[in-house]
C-alpha cells in the first residue's frame, strides 16, 4: 500500500468513526425522544418527499443513465428506478408509519413475585442500525423512518448505483428530524461509495453500532454475513415455492401463481418453483403453465412436465437451487403434499412458501412442517412484505431464527429490558 493509499485508509476509518460517535450520540438522544416528536419528523419527512418530488425524480434519472451504460440487468434497473407511483408509495409507507402505535416504553408483559416483587418486560430501542443496501432508493426512506419510530440512530451505506437518489431522500428525512428537534445525526448516509466503508461498518464501527441488515443480492449480503462483527438481520436468497395440491381450485391455482411470478420478478417475494401435486397434472398443470407462457415467463420442468407443455425446457440440479430473478420458474410434479415439503426443504432458502388448496389439514400440515419465516395459503408470496404485512414498510426480511424473522419492522427494531419494582425487598 503507497503512502497516498494509507493516508487515504486512514481518512476513511476517520470519518466512519466520526459517524458512528455521532450516531451513538443520536440514538440516545431518540431513545427518550416523545411520541409526538417521532410522528412530527415522520410526517414533515414525508411532506418534504411530496414537495421535492421533481429533485428527487431528477437525481433518480441520474442514477439511471449511469446504470444503463454500465449494462445492468432488467432486474436491477427494475429496483432503482423510481417513479411517481412509486414515490407516492414512498410516502404512504412513511406516513403510516408514522401514524403505528409507538413501541417504545411499551410493557410486553408483567407479573407479580411471591415477595411481592412487580416485574415488567419492556421495549427498548435497539440503539444504532447499520444498513448496507444496493439498488433500491426506497429502502433509504424505510429504513429511516422504521428506524426512527423505533428510537433508533440509522448508518445507511447505499450502492454507488443509488447514490444520487439516496441523497435525495435522506436531505427529506433530515428536514422532519429538524421540525421536530431531534437530532440530524439520527439519519447518516455514508459519504462515499467506496467499498472499503462497507467493512469499517462491518466491523462495528469501534462498537457503535448494534445490528447490520443488508438489502442487495448474494454476494452483498453472504459477505455481510461472513465478515460481519455484529448481530446481522438477513436472507441470503429468495428461493420461494407454490405448491399446487391435490385439492386446489384451479381459479386460484392459476391467479395465485401467476401473481407470485409475474407481478414483479425482481423481488425476493418473487416465485421461482411451482411444485405439482400428482392427482391434480391432468386438470391444473396445463391451464397455470399457459397462463405463465402467454406472460413471458420460461418454464424449466422434470419429466412429466416435459412431456406435457412443448416449450418447456428440461431443469437441471441447480435450478431447483436458483433465484432467478426473472421471467423464468422451475416446475416439478411431486408425488405426495410430504414430497412438496420435502422437496422445499431440502431446496428452500426459508423465505417464503405457499400452498394452493381447499383441504384445511393439508394445509395446516404444511405450516406446520414448512420452517420458512413467511408460509401462505391461498395468497400470493408477493405480498411478503413489511408493508402488506401492516407494518408500513420493512428494513429487511430476516430468515435467521433468532430475535427477528420475517418482514423486519418497527418492533423488530427494538429490544427489550426488565423493570423490577420493590418495597424494600432483600435476598435472604
């Protein structure tokens, strides 16, 4: 390493700490911050995205020229760019979060001791949030706002991708945190694009902050979970199945999968295998594949399936392993609902997974074998999302099993503490 090089190394450790200090500084300060006060930068926030809707549109464009010179994928490009509907979905996630109840100080449980001892269980803030994201500008304003209903200082860290956008966004949410006078510090985007910040977040920035969550593909988020010195909110990948059982109604079989593929396939809610029961080929394979061909969708099938739909393509091994992220779902017919749950567990990624059918024990069978953060009946997986869930918006959505699993919102983002009240009490 040349000495320009060092000197430039040593800079950056300096001022990712500096923002870890200060972000500490500003957790404190939120964790005690009113109600009203966290509604009040919420609601300004999400004015200040309406009103600078033009700017934030325009920084998105340049984001977008850039992307597109560099050839990025119809999936990325899908993720970064925003529109006005998809602004406007921007700050209906902040508005109503905005308007969830306060989790902060909120007793989960309580009880009385023998001697006379009061316990209670109580949310606390979890402190300081780090979150590493790529292409998608709108997790610049989730994460802020979830984070600050929680009582929580956020370091964001967005792709060069998304830079411009970003910034956008957080000089919004800056203006509610100054409206509502709380400090500035609780909302920090990472000044620079350089890889090397990635890392010294990583490390726990000297211990200030408390949980990473990362947003983006494979390699962002297996290097986050590899390197990573704190606790770590994620999933690896979206390896999400519908089941079609042998009692499904064909309407919803075929409405169901193909919302869970096609409404949007870049998201990690995103279909990518359809498991066939048996006794329902004749009648239901034909009508759901067809439906997923005349919308652009590659179909990759075993045997049987091969030897029904023409266009299909023969799957191999690792498509029952892959997350597409695109116009293409592997389909494979199984010979029981015990070989469908088989099949996703030995394939899944535990996201999401869905099961078809009108038989009430199947499907309760399915819940509960099927260990995925998020199982459905009857609905499409798309709606895996903190949003559709109720929670306004999501910081991530975790598959681990400890602390937070599935869509992680406002509660999610916090921790707990216990409250003894005495008399006077000693231990004998």
């Amino acid at each position: 390493m040349t000495l320009a090089e060092t000197d430039a190394a040593t800079g950056l450790r300096e001022v990712m700490a500096e923002i870890g200090r200060n972000a500490r500084l500003a957790a404190r300060a939120l964790a005690i911050a009113t109600p009203d006060q966290k509604r009040t930068a919420l609601i300004t926030a999400a004015g200040a995205i309406n009103a600078h809707r033009a700017k934030i549109l325009a920084a998105n464009a340049t984001d977008m020229a850039a992307a597109r010179t560099k050839g990025i994928s119809k999936a990325f490009l899908d993720r970064l760019e925003l529109t006005d509907a998809r602004i406007d979905a921007i700050i209906e996630a902040v508005r109503t979060i905005a308007e969830l109840p306060d989790p902060v100080g909120t007793i989960i449980a309580e009880w009385d001791r023998p001697n006379g001892l009061h316990i209670e269980r109580v949310r606390t803030p979890l402190g300081v949030i780090g979150v590493v994201f790529e292409s998608r500008p709108n997790v610049t304003a989730d994460a802020s706002a979830l984070c600050i209903k929680a009582g929580n200082a956020v370091i964001l860290r967005g792709g060069s991708d998304s830079f411009h956008s970003s910034h956008a966004i957080v000089e919004c949410m800056l203006d509610g945190l100054h409206a509502a006078r709380l400090p500035t510090e609780a909302v920090q985007l990472v000044p620079t694009t350089d890889r090397a910040a990635v890392g010294e977040m990583l490390k726990g920035l000297d211990g200030n902050i408390d949980v990473i969550v990362p947003r983006g593909g494979k390699t962002l988020v297996a290097r986050v979970q590899d390197e990573a010195r704190v606790p770590v909110f994620a999933h690896l990948e979206g390896i999400v199945h519908v089941y079609i059982d042998k009692a499904a109604a064909l309407d919803t079989a075929v409405a169901v999968t193909l919302n869970a593929k096609m409404r949007r396939t870049g998201i990690c809610g995103a279909a990518e295998t359809l498991l066939v029961h048996k006794d329902v080929v004749q009648t239901h394979l034909k009508p759901i594949i067809e439906a997923l061909i005349a919308k652009g969708c590659e179909i990759r099938g075993d045997a049987t399936v091969m030897s029904l739909i023409p266009a299909a393509k023969a799957a191999t091994e690792l498509d029952w392993r892959t997350e597409y992220e695109d116009a293409i779902i592997s389909v494979k017919v199984v010979d029981s609902l015990d070989g469908a749950i088989a099949h996703i567990e030995k394939y899944s990624s535990h996201h999401t997974e869905a099961i078809i059918s009108e038989d009430p024990q199947a499907v309760e069978t399915f819940f509960n074998q099927v260990d995925s953060a998020i199982v459905m009946h009857n609905a499409s997986t798309q709606f895996a999302d903190g949003g559709e869930f109720g929670f306004g918006g999501e910081i991530g959505i975790a598959t681990g099993r400890m602390h937070a699993r599935g869509p992680v919102g406002v509660e999610q983002l916090t921790s707990f503490k216990y409250r003894v009240r005495g008399t006077g009490q000693t231990r004998p």
